[in-house]
C-alpha cells in the first residue's frame, strides 16, 4: 500500500534531509521532478541549470541504491506537468494518494506554491541549518539593530567552532580587518577542483543546452562536481591548497586570476551536497594542525556560520515582499552591459565576462564592482536581485535576495547594512589590478576619461543626502562634498549626468 509522496527538491539533495528522515522507505514514493517552471522563473544561467539537474539525477540514483522508490520526471518527459504542484497532482493521481511531505523550500515563491495545492502537504523544517528560524526570531526580538557580528558571536557560542571556552581563540571575534590584502597573480597558485562530466551530466549539458542554449552564459566547459563524493573533494582540496591564502586575500581581485584563494564550493553547500558543520570542522582541523593561519579561517567559517545563516534568518524574517523593496526610489533599468553587452570599465566588464563564463564572481566582485555599480546609477533593485538569482551557481532566493536587496542595494532601508556599500574607483584600484588596463583613469575625478565610480558615487551621496546626511559613517563624506570649491561640484555631477544620459540612451559606457 502506497503511503504519501515525499517531494525532494533541486536544492535539497542531502541524504539526511528532514522529509526523508520523516518517511517510511518502505511504503512512501520519493518524488523528483525536472519542471520548466523552475529553469524560466529567471533566465538561470545554463551552467547553474546544468548543475542542478545532474546533482538531482545522481541523487535518485543514489536514493534508489539505497533502497528508496523513486519517480524521477525528465525535463523533456512528453507527460510531464510544467510545475512542481502539477507534477505532484500527477504522481498523486499515479499512486493513489494525496499526501505530501516535503523540507519547507528556499523561497516564498514554492512555499506559497505547495500550501495552496490541492494536495494534503505538510512542509518540515529545514534543519540543515545551524540555526532554525525560530531561533533567530528570538535573537531578532526587541533588537534596535539586527547586527550580523552579535548574530555571528551566537553562532560560535552554540558550535564551539574556536572557542576557548567563553572566549574566541585568539581573544579576537574576527579577524577582518587583516583580510583586505590586494593579490599578485601567482601562476604557481591552485585554482578550484575540475571534475571531468560523466555520461550522465553529458546528457544533461546536451539537454540544457538544446532547451536554455539561449540564456546568458556558457555551458562549456563545465567542471562543476556534481555528487557529494565529488563536493567533499573540491573542499578537501581548498582547505590543502588555497585555505592559507583565503583570509589575506579574499578581497581581491585579478584580471588572470578569477579564483585568487576562494573555495567555490558555495553552489555545492547550497544544493545539499556539503554540511556547513563539516565544512567548518575541517577547517578548523587545519587550522589546529598549524597549516593554516588563525585569519584565514576564521574568516571563512564567518561566511559560512555567520553571513550564510544570518541571510536566511532576514530573508523567512521579513516575509515575502522582501524582494520588491525599494527604500531609495531607484528606477533605471539594468544596463545592458550586464548581459555581456559592451562596456569600456574594464572593472565591471571583467567581473561580467567571468559571471558569463563561469557562473560565478566572488563577493568582492559581486558587492563591490556589479552591485556598486548598479547602487551608484540608481539600477531598479527588483532587477538586479532578478540578475543575482539567475547569473550565478550558488543563487537561491533565500541567500541571494537579502545579500542584494540589502547588502548591496540598500533596498530594505539599512535592515542589514548600517550604510550604503558604495566607493569610488579607489576601492577597485586598491583591491584589483583592473584599474591598469582601463578605458578610463581611476585618479581622474572629472573630464573626459574620469572613472564613471569617481562621477556616480557622488552623484549617488548628493541625490540620497535627504536620507544620509545625518548618519554618522557618512558625516565625513559629505564634509568632504561640501570643501570641494564649486566649479569642481558642477563638472561632477555634469559628468555623472552624462554618464546616466548614455546609459539610458544605450551608448557605450
């Protein structure tokens, strides 16, 4: 007798998964579903919409090893439904049930999508994660300011990941201020673990590539693991090789070198083939073997612990109308230079050609080359969060929306960032090597070849001062404005002016 379907999620392949723990192996269907609707939402990068789809057919195989009996629906299925409810409806009419259990999902889209099914679906927690959503309400309570540092120190409290005791090993809670180091290329220096396809992604990549062919983004080569024997691996071989360098340098940023000391191994996290815990713990081992220094890994069970829980518990906090906030009034449409159209800021065209190619940037890229850009021209938020979520591997809503609506666009009105995360050129300059071969000279502040960061960051600070003029982190920079003799203010924003003017027109910025 046929028990419920257990649905199992793109992004929920992990054998200890709340909804199969909850189902009887030998009476319950696990359902898994390839569905049109989840690969157009966005125009998901080609090379995304292949990992996933491999990632889930090894699974099933994995699952059906293991004894479980799967109904697995093929993206080109003549049958298949185009959604995750239809495919259920269909499977439930197959077997002869309508119950459905299932791990809650990332995004407000799908859990809105299964509470109004037709079906009996009971969503289980997530608890894949370090902290439930419960637990960071409480922490969340009565709190003036929602902190990512004070939530992180929690984070560390109920691991024990270097603690000694009450205190942080080292007697410091982060080590960021370290970490800002600019890099040299190093032809000596690793790159991230490569895995070569099998038969199954073959015919994956074939599919993707007759069906999303057209989206931005390559799909060749493709090097992504995709089976969490091969995720362990990409982590083993990070902590060994590339961990050192992570802390002093995972800020920067080289034209040659599109990795520097990242993992990349975060779409792997992400879609259930890595445990965070474990992740942390092996670098933590290093770290206590003495091969690694106390900056580097710190600074990554940060991003791990700290920012990755920290912008799940915001995003299921604050609700679905998350992703249409818009605090500044920013309107302007997406340029068309982020879909690899042409740009003369060597910055942003480096940091979009590699988003093209690989389906990844890493945060510095993200935060402060394409998402800086975007805050500074005044970019519509909805639509860089949109060109997040369907650009890069690792983007599910849960984590992408509140790093861009919050942290990079400040969108939510300062939930997560105390202010803007905007610079002029200088920041790049500093932290890249782009800056050397550009069209436009980043120690130029007005005229004809002046970076367009050095125009638009003040046209951005003079445009929101109604809102900022009274925060103290940008009390400097308006006193700074306000110095300036006047002739330079007008060739300013005369210059920004004309930066803004050529975008809207569609000439070559």
């Amino acid at each position: 007798m046929v028990g419920r379907l257990v649905l199992v999620l793109g992004d929920q392949l992990s054998h200890e998964l709340s909804a199969l723990r909850e189902a009887d192996k030998s009476r319950d269907i696990v359902v898994m579903a390839e569905v049109m609707e989840e690969g157009t939402y966005v125009p998901h990068h080609p090379k995304k919409i292949a990992l996933i789809l491999s990632a889930m057919r090894h699974f099933a195989q994995e699952l059906r090893e293991d004894g479980w009996q799967v109904t697995y629906t093929l993206l080109d299925d003549p049958e298949a439904s185009k959604s995750i409810v239809g495919e259920l409806m269909r499977r439930g009419q197959e077997h002869g049930t309508s119950e459905v259990i299932v791990t809650q999902p990332g995004e407000w889209r799908l859990i809105e999508a299964l509470g109004n099914a037709p079906l009996t679906v009971t969503q289980l927690p997530d608890d894949r994660f370090i902290c439930s959503l419960d637990e960071f309400d409480q922490w969340a309570e009565g709190r003036k300011e929602l902190r990512m540092e004070y939530f992180y120190r929690e984070m560390r409290r109920k691991t024990g990941l270097m603690m000694e005791g009450d205190k942080p090993a080292g007697a410091k809670w982060n080590y960021d201020h370290d970490n800002r180091k600019p890099a040299k290329s190093d032809m000596l220096r690793a790159r991230p673990m490569r895995f070569t396809p099998d038969e199954i992604t073959a015919d994956v990549l074939d599919l993707v590539e007759a069906r999303f062919g057209d989206n931005f983004g390559d799909i060749h080569p493709f090097w992504f693991g995709v089976t969490s024997a091969q995720a362990k691996r990409a982590l083993d071989h990070f902590v060994k090789h590339l961990l050192a360098g992570f802390g002093d340098y995972q800020d920067a940023m080289l034209q040659d070198d599109r990795y520097v000391h990242h993992s990349v191994i975060s779409m792997y996290l992400n879609i259930g083939l890595l445990d965070p815990l474990a992740i942390c713990s092996r670098v933590v081992e290093e770290w206590q073997a003495g091969r690694v220094p106390i900056n580097a890994a710190e600074g990554y069970i940060r991003q791990v612990i700290g920012w990755r829980e920290y912008m799940r518990g915001i995003y299921f906090r604050e609700g679905p109308g998350y992703t249409a906030r818009n605090t500044l009034g920013q309107t302007r449409d997406l340029p068309w230079f982020y879909w690899g159209g042409e740009t003369r800021m060597n910055c942003v065209a480096q940091a979009v050609e590699q988003t093209q190619e690989e389906a990844y940037a890493h945060h510095i890229q993200r935060l402060m080359v394409t998402g800086n850009f975007a805050l500074l021209a005044g970019i519509d938020p909805g639509q860089v969060h949109e060109w997040y979520l369907a650009v890069y591997a690792d983007a599910f809503e849960w984590v992408e929306a509140p790093n861009v609506i919050g942290m990079s666009q400040f969108a939510d009105g300062g939930i997560i960032a105390s202010k803007p995360y905007i610079s002029s050129g200088n920041y790049i300059a500093k932290m890249s090597d782009y800056c050397t071969t550009c069209a436009y000279s980043v120690k130029q502040k007005t005229g004809e070849g002046a970076c367009p960061f050095n125009l638009l960051y003040w046209d951005f600070v003079i445009r929101h001062r109604d809102r900022f003029g009274r925060n103290p982190r940008m009390g400097p920079v308006y006193r700074t404005w306000d110095k300036m003799d006047e002739a330079r203010r007008t060739a300013v924003l005369d210059g920004a002016a004309k930066v803004l003017e050529d975008i809207d027109a569609g000439r070559v910025v």
